[in-house]
C-alpha cells in the first residue's frame, strides 16, 4: 500500500472541529471526573507497591488515558457509557503494564496470569480469576476486580457489543504478549517473543516476527472496536474493517512509543522494538511506512474523517515527546511526521504544548489538568489520595 495522504480535506477539517468541541465541552470534564473516582479508590489499595501502579496508571499515564478516551468522539453520538469504559479499560490496562514490569523478574507466568484481565473485562459474565496469583504482592484491595466488572458492565450496555465482542476479546487477547515485552532478561525475552510470533498466523508477511509483536502489544484496536460497538447494529464486514485498519494503527503506535523513548530505553535497559532493526535509519524508514499506512487505513474507513483525526493525534502525540525532538533524531522525526500527510503536522504544536501541561501535571496533578476538570468532591479526593514514592521490584 503506497497511497499516501497529500492533504487536508474539507470532512477533515470539519471532523477535528467536531471532535474538538466534543472534548472541550463534555469529555475532559467527564474523563476528569472518572479518573478522580478511581484515583480515590486507588489510594486506599493495602500493598504499597500496587497502589503506587494504580495511582501511576492514572497520573504518571495520565495522557494515554486522555488518548484513550479519544476514541468517545468516533460515533456519530455522544454516549457517555462508552466514554467511562473507555477510561476505566485504559486505566486497567496501564495498570496491568505498570505492576507486569515492577514483577516481571519473577517470570513470565506471572505477567500472563495478571494480562488475563485485559480480556476478562471484555466477557461480561465468565468467571474470573485470581490475577495476582504469581505475582510478589496480591492485596489491591479488589480494585483490578473492581475495573474487571465496571468493564464487563459498560460493554454489556452498549447496544453493539455482541456484534462487536469476538473481535474486541481477539485483540485483548494478542495484547497479552505485553507480559512477554517485560521479561527482564534480554536473551530470555527475545526468546519468547520469537516463540509466540512462531505459534501465531502470519496475517501479513511483510512483517517481521518482532513487528508482529509489537502489533499485538498494542491494545488500540480493542478501543476501536469499543468505540464501534456503541453504534446500533454494527455488522460483521464493519468489525472486519475496523480489525483490519487499526492492526496498522496499533504497530505505528507501538513503533512510535519505542520510537520516542529510545534513547531512554537504552539507558536503563528497557525493551526497545526500535533496537531489533538493524540501524536507525532502517527503523525510520519501517516506521514511516507503518505510519503511512496507518493514516491511509483510517481515512478509507467509514467515518474516515474522524478515525483520521485519532491516528493524526497519535502521531502528533509520540512525536511531541522530548525524546522524538531530540537533535540527533530531529530529521527522522520530520520524515516519519511527513510520512503521516499534514493533518499530524497540524495537531504537532497542540500536542506540544499538551506534553508541556502534562509534564507539569506530573509534578502537582490536582492543581494543572486533573483539577480543573474535576467536581469538588473529585477534587478532594485526588488531593487526599496518598501517592507513595516509587518502589523498587522484588528482585
């Protein structure tokens, strides 16, 4: 696929107009309360280590919850339920991330005991199952249980969820490998993940076995089919479709967040799917190429002009980071923003200036973006929630 995005349509324009005003009026408001609902709860969690990934989750992950929840503005309609489920499955999945990598020295057992949620919150009625089971500390107080059946209730109020659900559960279930992505031991890890790209159909061969990985650990395409599953009677070719396009949104995602944290990563031995390749410029150029292909997927869909615009604020949102603007990568950051046509180069100053509020909300949450968004009682909830310093692994 070599089409690429030349410019700035009209729907274009007139769906970031739409999907702006959404957020402005309604969603930061409405995502602000819902974080400060969990943060509360995440501040009473028993073991210190737990509560400090749930109150990460939802401040140190702050901006890929408020990315999340972006996906509210593909239906033609304003529904708030698919707007809560959106925030609670981001929250539960970076919690999930953030407690898999504290434990993942303890082995891979562990992280896929514990990734079985990310699936579980998309089956309203199975049986669930003891997550922290092999992980080095258990007691959350029920809060991941308490995500799970939020979840399973807000997908089961959504009146295209049965269409919708095969799909959803399919993506959840691949982005499971991202309990393989945190295995401490380099050599071990590589070893796993080439076993699981072995073990699983190849849907495209012109993807390397560490690119279909990291397809997989990208939980985007679940939220995709979330956000499809709130219009009335999504059909089967609809949830194909989507499937299909966000499989290249998820990879330029994962490439891009790998990307981006490159240099970071390779200072404190981090797992970077930007180092498998085999130089920087053969990673920049892959990644232009998923990038490309991501914008062209999401334009062709139906709604085109709205998915167009979630792709374009993903990629303006990676490459804002200090990492992508960093001058010994600053020219493959203009070609993998180029690569995306000019509706990401038209989001970038926004998203830099985004970056530049969130790092400050770091520092004080409940006094930059989280508390102007918040009800009093939100408010003092954050503001009274403790937020214990980092811990160290077990191991």
């Amino acid at each position: 696929m070599r089409r690429s995005i030349r410019r700035v349509t009209a729907p274009q324009v007139y769906a970031l107009v739409i999907v702006a005003a959404r957020e402005l009026l309604w969603g930061l408001r409405a995502v602000g309360e819902e974080v400060g609902q969990w943060r509360a709860r995440a501040g009473s969690i028993p073991d210190a280590p737990l509560r400090a990934d749930a109150l990460g989750a939802l401040t140190l992950k702050r901006d890929n919850v408020d990315g999340g929840a972006l996906f509210w503005t593909l239906p033609r309609r304003r529904d708030q339920r698919l707007l809560k489920l959106l925030v609670r499955y981001e929250a539960l999945a970076e919690f999930l991330d953030l407690s898999d990598e504290r434990a993942a020295c303890t082995g891979a057992e562990s992280g896929l005991l514990l990734q079985r949620a990310l699936s579980d919150a998309l089956e309203p009625g199975a049986p669930t199952t003891d997550y922290f089971g092999r992980h080095p500390w258990s007691d959350d107080g029920g809060h991941l249980l308490a995500l799970v059946e939020a979840c399973r209730a807000d997908c089961a109020a959504l009146p295209g969820y049965w269409q919708v659900r095969p799909h959803a559960v399919r993506a959840a279930t691949l982005a499971q490998v991202q309990a393989l992505n945190h295995q401490s031991d380099p050599v071990v890890r590589t070893a796993l993940l080439q076993a699981w790209a072995a073990r699983e159909p190849r849907e495209d061969n012109d993807l390397s076995w560490f690119e279909r990985t990291a397809t997989a650990s990208a939980w985007l395409t679940v939220l995709a089919m979330l956000a499809l599953a709130a219009e009335p009677a999504p059909t089967r070719r609809d949830c194909e479709r989507i499937f299909e396009a966000y499989s290249w949104v998820a990879i330029a995602a994962a490439m891009l967040d790998s990307y981006a944290d490159v240099d970071e990563d390779g200072g404190n031995g981090g797992h970077s799917y930007v180092a498998y390749y085999a130089d920087e410029d053969t990673a920049a150029r892959r990644i232009c190429e998923f990038v490309r292909r991501a914008s062209v997927a999401a334009s062709t869909l139906p709604d085109g002009p709205r998915h167009a615009v979630i792709v374009a604020g993903m990629v303006a949102q990676y490459l804002s980071k200090d990492g992508a603007r960093s001058p010994r990568l600053r020219a493959q950051t203009r070609k993998i923003l180029h690569a995306g046509g000019p509706l990401p180069a038209l989001l970038l100053p926004v998203l830099r200036i985004w970056q530049t509020i969130y790092k400050a909300q770091k520092v004080a949450p409940q006094s930059v973006c989280l508390g102007t968004h918040l009800s009093v009682p939100a408010t003092r909830a954050l503001a009274t929630a403790p937020v214990p310093p980092p811990l160290p692994p077990p191991c």
